[in-house]
C-alpha cells in the first residue's frame, strides 16, 4: 500500500492510498462542515444541505444524479455530524473516471427552489422518525444538556420550527461559507492511479472558489453536571434510556488512544466491566460505552436501557463502578484484552476500501497527517497501565452529567 | 473471479464449507444448527433464544468468566442468535487465531453448561428485549407483519414471547440442546486465510465424534395472508405488507431479486425515486426479497406521517402493480450492474463470504460459484422480469399498519 497526496491550485487537498490487490476502490469529499458551524437561525441546514447535494446541478437533474450513481453500481451515500460531512462511494475500479464525474459534479448543487420545498418535507419527516426513536432522542437530549451553549451541543437535524423557517437563501449563503476547496479534502482508497486521478480531478475541481473558513469556539467543554430528568409517560416511551456524559481528550488529543482503550474495557458489549456489572446479571438488555473524539472537545457516553424498575439499580452499579475505575484504573490483563479487540477490528475493518476511505480522511481532518494501519496498531499497542492513568486524571470520570429519559420520574 | 471454494461432509452429517482468500489477514465462521425457534414448545416460546443467550455463560473447562477472557484475548468478536428454523452462531477474528477459535466453539457447541444460576439474568434480559420493541415501530411491525402473513409455527418471533420466556427451565433447555444441537443438518462455513487439509483434520478432531439425532422435518401450511391495523398514538405511521415470490432454490430466483432490484435496489429505484424524491411523502420506503426453504417473500414497508400514510400507501401498491406493465431496458441494466458490484465487494469481507456459502449450501445443497451467480444476473432482461411479474403479482397480500389511522387497502 502506498500513500499520495497533492494539492491543486484552489487548495482541494488530494489524499489516495493505492492498494492493487483490492478489489474496488473507494472514493469521499470530506467537508469540515457541521451542525457546530451553524447559528441558531439555520439549525439543521448543514444536513438539509447534505440532502440537497444529490438534488441536481446544471448539468443534473436529481433523477439523473441518483440514475448515474446507480448506472456504475455505486454503493453510495453520505452523512452529517456536527463536524463534519462526508460524501462517499465504493465502486469497481473501471467505474473510476464515471465516479469522479458525477461525485465531484454534484458538490457544486443548484439548491432549486422547488427540490428545496420536496426535500424539506422529507427532512420534517426524518425529525419525526428519530424523535419516535426513544435511544436516539435520549441522545440528542443528553448531547444538549451536556454540551450547554457550546456549538457541539447543536442538533445535526434540526427542529420541526428551523427547518420549517429555513429559506433557499439562507441555505446558498452557508454553502458559499462552507463549501469552499480549501475546506475540504478529498479521500480515495483501494484500486486506482493516483496520477491520472488528480487529472481527473484538477479538471471536475480545480475551478472550485476557495477561501478562508473559520469554526469557531473550539474549547473543551466541563459539562453541566447533574441529573437531568426527561420524563415520558409510559404509553409513549416503554423503557428508560440512560446517558451518562463525561469530558474527554479531544481528536488531536495524544491521550486518545488510551481513551478508547479505556472506553473498551469498561463498556465493550462482551467482557466489559459494564458487561459483568449490568448484562451478566440481567439487569440491563443493552449498555456500553465509548469516546467520542471532536476538533477541540471529546467526551466519552456512557448509554443503557432497560426495565423502568431497574433504573436507580443499574445507576448506582454505573455510578459506583466510574468511581471504582477512576481511583483504581484497569488492571494490566484489562489493558491487554482492549488493546487486543481494538487491533483485531482495526486489522479486519481495514481489509475494505471504505474503511480505509474514512480512517484517511478523519486522520487528515483532525491531524493534518496521513497514519497508515501500522501505525494506528503501533499507537494502540503503546497504551499501558501509565497512559491509562494519566487519562483518567486529565479527564476523570467521574465529572458526568447524567440524562434520563423514559418514564421515570427519578432514578436515585 | 478465481476462487477456492471447500466442502467437506462428516460421517455424523456435519458440512464443512470453507472460501480461501489468500489475500486477508481476518477469518470468519460461523455455525447454522437446526434448532431454531421453530422447535420450541407452544407454552415456551422463546426456549431457543434463552438456550442461545445462556450458552456463553460457561462451558466444557471455562467458567463463565475464563470464557469471555478466552475469546477477548484472541480479538474474537461473535454474535449468535435464534432463527426460524437455525440457531445461528458467528465469529470474525484474525486468521491465525482461527483454530483457537474453533477449540473454543467446539466447548460452546457441545458443551455448554447451561448452569441455574444464570437463568434468571437470561430470562430478564430477554423480556427487556422484548418489552423494549413497543419503543421500536418499524421492527415491531415487521414483527407484527409475519405474524399474520405466515403460518404456524413460521409466524413466530424468534424471540418469544414474554409468558413463553417465562416458563422456561434449565430441564426443558437441557432437553431442547439434547435433541437439537446436533450435526445432522449442521452447516460450518468458514472463510479466510487457512490451509485447507488441517482444517478439515481440526474440524473432525473437535466434531468428529458429535453424535447425530436427525430431526423430524416440520411440516408447514401454506401462507394466512391476514392483514391487521394496531392502533398506537405515534407521530409516524408505520405501513408494512408482504406477499409471495419463490424461494431461493426457484429457477425464477433471480427474476425476483431482479423485480426487487427495480423497486428498491438503490435511489434511483421506483420506490425511492417515486414515492420519496417525487412527492417528499415519506423518508424510508423499500422492497426487499426473504426466503424459507420452500418459499419466498417479499416484503415492502414504508413509515410516514399519520396525514401522509394513505397517500403513500396508495402509490407503494401502484408501484407494485405496474411492473408488469412495462421496464425500461435502462432500468435492468442499472439492476445488473448493481447486482455484480455488490457480489464483487462482498468479496472483500470474510464474513460476508461465510455468510453467503454458508445460506447458499442450506438453500441449495451446493455452493455456487461467483461465475454461476454472475452468468444468471448477464441474463436478466426486462421481457424476464416482466414475465415474473406477471406470474407473481402483489397478491395475496398481508397489510399491517401501526399508527393512529387505520388505512384503506384499495384494490
């Protein structure tokens, strides 16, 4: 495997790792854009955006824009975070050239105002089809509670109010911001040349506007601490979802490794602390645990679900349990076995294009490098009893801010 | 596409199927034991999953406990469960930990524990399961869907019910693992790195001497095609129908995923394209194609607003009825496409790869070559698809819908 890189004029950064014995090739515009970039005016335009890439430009209609992904076999698809938004697909390698022309086609979108009104009804419709999802909505409210005013606690979808509100106008505006070359990277990975892709490229993207863009407030967040209550009458929400929020190294963070070591060996879905504490004993049907890692902040989520009578049980094990890690540690055998199954998934996640495609791009995002798999296993490998340590006394544990939502009225 | 491609049957009725991919380092495997949900008792409905939940909490030398760190220190992530008619067990790991793994699913397999102690725990954390669908619409609607389209005991969920959960005991699981986990019928698919003669000889050294009890073959009606509005105050109404294709082993197969293919293959598929992208009435609507042995199904489900659900079921229905009355060639070419793209990919995954060898030998009694599947979609056509719709129309039918407003299915 080989890594390349090149930048055109406009500053479109170029990334590719070459893989001959692949068997297809994967190919994504990474665009530092998310629901933190957005004023309150404009919540949710990030992902209404998203949508709208695929809704035609003036060479495409949507039709053709979904009729010419389809065309290669393309396994195409795209997300929003509240960070980032990426644009991505897997083809067989001679599809390549078809690819870069409908892909780097459809970032430059028309945004016409009749898709824009279909499309926001489809939008309103997916705010309603997560808000019936109590998991998900015990999410959105635990992230809001924690994250305060701070831009990472904005919802990627929106509300039912902005999204209704939000204008065309508004939309182009944040584009024009946003989608400049200079803000965006793009990734491919598996079965191709580099050096006739960025011809492909420098002719699809070289005329792309650049220009400075800004993020601000980039701060670690504290957290607001507390038992946050979401109580749900029990006709409409069965079980009680629990989400526990605590600071965590950021992205960029060398302590990261040793986070996600330790994530893994309290809330891995087998052979976890969280495992032996709630899940062996009945009293939890699903837990678990992991960091998330941001551009400036991270946090680790601790989340479960179960029975509303076996709520302030499964609290106080949670709660005593972070207590019990955060003045102990892992033990060395613990620190072991996480570092194994991380190293394990990293070596197999790796053996598709995709997954490579992400890992590149995310390294590049919040770097500004490119890690192969060797290294990323060589970083996990480091992680010992000292890193796990020095993690949890920067970011304690213990330092959460706890969301209920279900129909309890209280969980202690 | 080159391939090598492994079988091996054990005198005890065990199949041994194995892909060699020269090129990963990962490898996967993974069991189907004809025990599924099918087998439980009337008054114990979810005896099977209770069995499959239980069997990690100890076995042969391992305590619960040395178990879990067993497979943790190799990196062998599993995942196992109940079906219809299988149990169904599956790891992925690194190649070279492959033989270990299987050292320590021969323990799991043959013999588990099944300890008291742990069936209280097991039993809560499957009626959580449960209980915790009524927060879940479009997984119980589907749910609700093959209850009334299927027959007994093909209707069931494999889950259980909670009274069914309930009335298990460690002597009705004992029994049920005594006469069902057994190789007569059992498939082990495993894809990955490995050399082939010393893991047929490890396979019969741990499996060899696993005693075979066939199982009576259950005898199943034909479909109940009953349709069922459940009333529920929720924001979004979710629409599910079913109704009837051919089975995997029909040489009208692929003429069906083909029908699927132009509904629902990917966004620029009629269903998408004509009921989301056209009108905006909904945010998921999709066909998809299952199969039992004997026969095939498929299954259409859209969810959206309450004031939106009719129109949208209107225009799903039509979609479905007018395929007979025309295909562009355009259309099948983008569903061949499609079709050989996704084959190729698979490729890339060891799971994915036991998975398909493995559903392959139960449906058909052979593994089919990539080259057989990719011959068979190159022949495709509109005039054949077109010819299947004909045949196979969007009815009998099954409806059921959950939301505030029963809808109206008109013919």
């Amino acid at each position: 495997m080989a890594f390349h890189h090149h930048q055109l004029n406009n500053g479109l950064t170029i990334l590719g790792e070459t893989n001959p014995s692949a068997l297809s090739l994967a190919m994504g515009f990474w665009v530092r854009t998310g629901s933190r970039d957005e004023t309150s005016e404009v919540s949710g335009v990030s992902h209404f955006l998203e949508h709208m890439i695929f809704k035609g430009t003036e060479r495409r209609d949507s039709f053709t824009v979904n009729r010419d992904f389809s065309r290669i076999g393309a396994d195409n698809n795209a997300w929003t975070s509240e960070e980032n938004t990426f644009y991505h697909a897997v083809v067989l390698p001679e599809y390549l050239p078809a690819l870069v022309d409908v892909l780097a086609d459809i970032m430059r979108p028309s945004l016409r105002e009749e898709d824009f009104n279909t499309e926001k009804s489809v939008i309103l419709d997916e705010i309603v089809r997560y808000q019936v999802q109590p998991g998900w909505a015990a999410y959105d409210h635990a992230r809001k509670t924690f994250y305060g005013n701070h831009p990472l606690g904005n919802s990627v979808l929106g509300t039912t109010e902005s999204i209704t509100a939000l204008t065309r106008n508004q939309m182009m505006n944040y584009y024009n911001a946003r989608y400049l070359a200079s803000n965006i990277h793009l990734v491919v990975a598996g079965n191709f040349d580099f050096s006739s892709f960025v011809e492909l490229i420098d002719q699809a993207c070289g005329k792309w506007p650049t220009g400075k863009v800004e993020r601000l407030n980039r701060t670690e967040v504290n957290g607001a601490g507390g038992i946050h209550i979401v109580e749900k009458p029990e006709e409409k929400v069965s079980q009680e979802y629990l989400m526990m929020i605590s600071p965590g190294p950021a992205a960029n963070s060398p302590l990261r490794y040793a986070a996600s070591v330790l994530a893994t060996a309290i809330g891995d879905y087998a052979g976890s602390r969280l495992y032996w504490a709630l899940t062996d004993p009945g009293y939890a049907d699903e837990c678990g645990m992991g960091a998330d890692e941001c551009d400036g902040a991270g946090a680790y989520y601790l989340s479960l679900n179960c029975n509303p009578d076996n709520i302030k049980k499964c609290y106080q094990i949670v709660t005593e349990l972070y207590k019990i890690v955060q003045d102990k540690g892992l033990s060395e055998e613990e620190i072991d076995q996480a570092k194994t199954k991380i190293a394990s998934r990293e070596v197999r996640a790796s053996e598709r294009t995709h997954r490579r495609m992400l890992q590149i791009a995310k390294d590049w995002a919040y770097l500004g490098e490119y890690r192969n798999l060797d290294d990323e296993l060589a970083a996990i490998e480091a992680v010992n009893l000292k890193s796990i340590r020095e993690v949890l006394d920067a970011y304690p544990l213990s330092n959460y801010t706890t969301t209920a939502f279900g129909p309890c009225s209280a969980i202690i | 596409m080159k391939q090598e491609l492994y079988q091996h049957t054990f005198s005890n009725g065990l199949t041994l199927l194995a892909e060699r991919m020269p090129h990963v380092r990962s490898a996967s495997l993974g069991f189907l034991i004809p025990a599924g949900c099918v087998y439980d008792p009337n008054h114990q409905l979810g005896l099977s999953s209770v069995l499959m939940e239980i069997l990690f909490r100890g076995a042969g030398n391992y305590s619960s406990r040395a178990l879990s760190n067993a497979l943790n220190s190799l990196g062998i992530d599993h995942s196992e469960g109940s079906g219809l008619f299988n149990s169904s067990l599956s790891a992925s790991m690194l190649s070279k930990n492959l033989e270990k793994a299987l050292d320590l699913y021969a323990n799991i397999i043959l013999a588990p524990h099944l300890p008291e102690s742990e069936m209280d725990a097991v039993k809560n954390l499957l009626i959580q399961d449960i209980e915790a669908l009524e927060d879940e619409p479009q997984q119980k609607v589907m749910i609700e869907l093959t209850r009334h389209y299927y027959p007994n005991p093909i209707n069931r969920y494999k889950r259980g019910t909670i009274e069914g959960v309930q009335n298990t005991d460690v002597a009705s699981l004992r029994k049920q693992h005594k006469n069902y986990f057994q190789p007569d019928g059992t498939i082990l698919a495993i894809a990955g790195d490995f050399e082939w003669s010393r893991l047929r000889d490890h396979v019969q050294r741990l499996f060899g001497d696993w005693k075979a009890n066939p199982v009576e073959s259950i005898q199943v009606d034909s479909n109940n095609y009953q349709s069922v509005h459940l009333s529920k105050e929720i924001e979004q109404t979710q629409i599910a129908l079913a109704f009837p294709s051919v089975p995997v082993s029909d040489p009208d197969f692929y003429k069906a995923r083909g029908a699927v293919g132009v509904w629902s293959l990917d966004m620029s598929s009629r269903l998408f394209t004509n009921i989301r992208e056209k009108y905006g009435l909904c945010y998921s609507v999709y066909a998809s194609y299952e199969s039992l042995r004997d026969r095939g199904t498929i299954v259409v489900y859209a969810g959206a607003t309450p004031e939106k659900a009719q129109e949208t079921l209107n225009r799903t229905l039509q979609e479905l009825r007018i395929l007979k009355d025309g295909i562009e060639d355009e259309e099948v070419d983008r569903v061949k496409v499609g079709l050989k793209s996704a084959l190729i990919m698979r490729q890339e995954s060891t799971a994915a790869r036991a998975g398909a060898i493995a559903s392959d030998w139960y449906f058909l009694k052979r593994v089919r070559p990539l080259q057989e599947i990719q011959t068979h979609i190159d022949q495709l056509s509109t005039k054949s698809i077109i010819d299947y719709a004909e045949r196979y129309p969007p009815f009998p039918l099954s409806l059921v819908t959950l939301g505030p407003k029963e809808l109206q299915l008109n013919h």
